[in-house]
C-alpha cells in the first residue's frame, strides 16, 4: 500500500518496462541516448548565451528531449493529482531532529547537495539515469563503473551521516 492514501500500487515490473520502452524507442527509433542531466543543459540553453550551451550537442536534441522533460514533470503532477493531490513540506523527519536547520538551513543543505551531485554528474560524463539504465543496457564499461561510483558513494555518505554526524549532533 501506499504510504499516504492507501492505494494499491503497481506492480514494480510495470515501471521497468515502461524505462525499457522508452528506452529502446530512444534507441531504435530516434538513435538517441535516454539520460536526465543533458535536459538540464537543453533548459540553460534556451535562456544562457554561453558557447557551451550553444553547442549543436546540446541544441540538437532540444527536439525530443524538452518534450521528455515536460513529460516527466506533467507525468508526476498527474500521478500527485490523481493520488489525491500534492502538497510541498517542510517536515524532514529524523534530519529535524538531528540537525534542526529551519528552512533556510535545509534549502542550503539541499542546495550543496545538489552541487555535489551536479558535480558528480560532470565527473562521471552523465546521469544515474544515463549510466545506470542506458549505459548498462548496453553493457558500456564506463557506465559500470560509474554506477558503482554512484552506489558507493551514496552508501558511503548515509553511513556517515547516520553513523558519524547524526552521533555528534545527538539524534536518536
């Protein structure tokens, strides 16, 4: 069951296919590589005279890839929407209790993480999605690789989290 309105979700292979659907229509239809953060540059480039953004690698997928991004965004409002609607929180559970930041604190916490995972993104040459779900479709090396970096340091950081800054700051 869902967690706040009771509804009995889908069954978890339903989304695999739907990501492999996607997927291989990118593939065999469009020849295009599914991938989240190249969207992101496609957003900035519409609004940033920069040569980096004005590069034929970024322009050229504006095409299918805004209509994917609207798609993602008009697809979690309808899902928000068709579960009973959606409202923005500010309640952050145990963070609140360990760190106790306000809302500007956790906008900063956010914030820098979101560096840290633009960064990353940078770093490796692409998304989780990118890697994880097209890269290691195709059995790419890189995106082996990279998805394990993604796994570890996302484990490695809770771990400290949890175990070492949570401790400090006195959270149950």
């Amino acid at each position: 069951m869902l967690i706040l309105h009771d509804l009995t979700p889908l069954h978890w292979a339903l989304a695999g296919l739907g990501i492999a659907g996607v997927t291989l229509t990118l593939l065999f239809i469009g020849n295009r590589r599914l991938g989240i953060s190249t969207g992101l540059e496609d957003i900035c480039s519409l609004v940033l005279p920069a040569p980096y953004f004005r590069r034929s690698a970024v322009t050229s997928g504006r095409p299918w890839r805004l209509p994917l991004l609207a798609g993602l965004v008009l697809g979690g409002a309808l899902s928000a929407v068709l579960a009973g609607g959606w409202e923005p929180i500010w309640a952050l559970g145990l963070f609140d209790r360990a760190i106790g930041l306000g809302p500007a604190g956790k906008m900063a916490w956010m914030f820098v993480g979101g560096l840290f995972i633009g960064f990353g993104t940078r770093l490796a040459g692409g998304c989780t999605s990118g890697h994880g779900i097209f890269g290691l479709a195709n059995f790419e090396l890189p995106s082996l690789l990279s998805t394990l970096s993604f796994m570890a340091a996302g484990i490695a950081t809770t771990q400290i989290i949890y175990r070492v800054v949570f401790p400090i700051v006195g959270a149950p």
